[in-house]
C-alpha cells in the first residue's frame, strides 16, 4: 500500500503486532506542545514505563523528515521534547508536513490515523477534543471527534476538557455513532475531574468487557473506533 512508504514502525513494535501482543499508541503533541524540556523527556520515559508495567509496548508517534514515525528512537523522542520548528499536526496538515518533510507532533486525530496505519488498535491519551463552548455558531469542532468516527482505533482517555461544551461533544459523538464507555463509571469524566454531570453509553463493569464491546463493534465491520473514559485517579481528581 502507499501509504506504507511513508510509515516507520520501530521493529520491537512490528515485532509485538507479528505476534499479536499488546501495542498502545501515545500521542506526541503532550511532549512537544503540552510540557517544558527537560521535563517532558521524564514524562515520556515514566509514560512507556507504566506501558511495559502492564504487559503492552508503548509506540510513541510522530511525523519526523517525512516519516511517519510509530515508536521513537532516543534520538527522535529528543527531537519532539526539545520541540524546535515542531508544528502541531492533524489530519489536514498530515500530507503538507510529509511533503515538505517537517517536524510535526501528533494529536489525537493524527496519533489514530497513525496507529491505524502500523495494525495498533488502542491508543491512550489525556483528555479528547470537543466541540467548543459557541460551537453551535463559530463551528469550533475538533477533528479528532471526526476521526473517531472514521479510524478503527479505541481510545482511552481522562474525558474531555472542562473549558468544551461537553454535552454537546457527547452529542457529536451520538451523532457520529462511536460508542462512549466508562471504564467502571457511568459519568463521562472531565480531564482532571473524575464527573463532568454528562453519563456515558455504557458504564462497563471493567476492562474485560470492554475489550469484548470493542471487539464486537469491529466484528461487526462497524466503522470508527470507540471512545473510553478513564477518570482520574481519586487521589488527583479536582471538583467540577
């Protein structure tokens, strides 16, 4: 396929997805965009190893030289914390950056588009994108919600952020038929807050379920992937 001239996938990663063990993707738009150098380099290195503490291979993305990269090498992982003349790519700026073979940090749209690409299935992040508050007038949408609709890749995440209508971005995602899951709560989360006062599709029992409901879906040959909300830890979670 075309698109395999583009992709990069670090060979411990083909190696895991050749013997059908766990992979999880992980955007790199939190380490170039979202946090200071040094500290992101920490970050990135305590993310892969909570990863590989639960049995799975981490797979970092990113677009470096023309290259879409699926899992970093040191070098390359530098190059996204340092996050110099690194742009913030989504799915529109995809094809621009590859062509003119800039750096780009990938989103939560583009980290899907990624992992689907290298055969990854589950991706875990922050907090999602959403229709923002006015969304209604300016048309403010994130395109990750649009990719969830589109890209067979599970996401887990802390919910949405509170500065977003989340009610209407649990309605766009109604609309665009992606299942939203609460892993062991019935109320959609928030980022930092465990309750947004919005409830999920389905409140699973636990991670085992999930696991079915999203390998029913693409049985199915259902379109897009389906959307988890992890909440906070209790220990870190503020009030809404």
């Amino acid at each position: 396929m075309q698109m395999k001239d583009y992709l990069d996938v670090l060979p411990e990663i083909q190696e895991a997805l050749d013997h059908n063990k766990p992979v999880v993707a992980l955007e790199s738009t939190i380490l170039s965009h979202g946090m200071p150098y040094p500290e992101n380099v920490g970050f990135a290195a305590e993310v892969e190893k909570v990863v590989r503490a639960e049995g799975a291979v981490p797979a970092t993305t990113a677009l470096i030289g023309g290259r879409i990269k699926v899992g970093l090498s040191p070098a390359e992982l530098e190059t996204m914390c340092r996050a110099e003349d690194v742009g913030k790519v989504s799915r529109r700026d995809m094809a621009t950056y590859l062509a003119t073979k800039k750096n780009g940090a990938t989103t939560v749209a583009t980290t899907m588009i990624c992992a689907a690409m290298a055969g990854v299935k589950v991706f875990a992040t922050g907090g999602i994108g959403g229709v923002h508050r006015g969304g209604e007038v300016t048309m403010d949408v994130s395109a990750d919600l649009q990719e969830l609709k589109q890209t067979p890749v599970a996401v887990v995440c802390a919910g949405a952020k509170q500065i977003l209508d989340i009610g209407r971005t649990l309605e766009y995602l109604e609309t665009m038929g992606v299942p939203v899951l609460g892993n062991g709560t019935a109320d959609f989360p928030a980022f930092y807050c465990r309750k947004s006062g919005y409830g999920v599709d389905y409140a699973a029992k636990n991670e085992a379920e999930i696991a079915s409901i999203i390998k029913t879906k693409w049985d199915l040959n259902l379109e897009g992937g389906v959307l988890i909300g992890n909440p906070i830890p209790e220990a870190y979670a503020l009030d809404f």
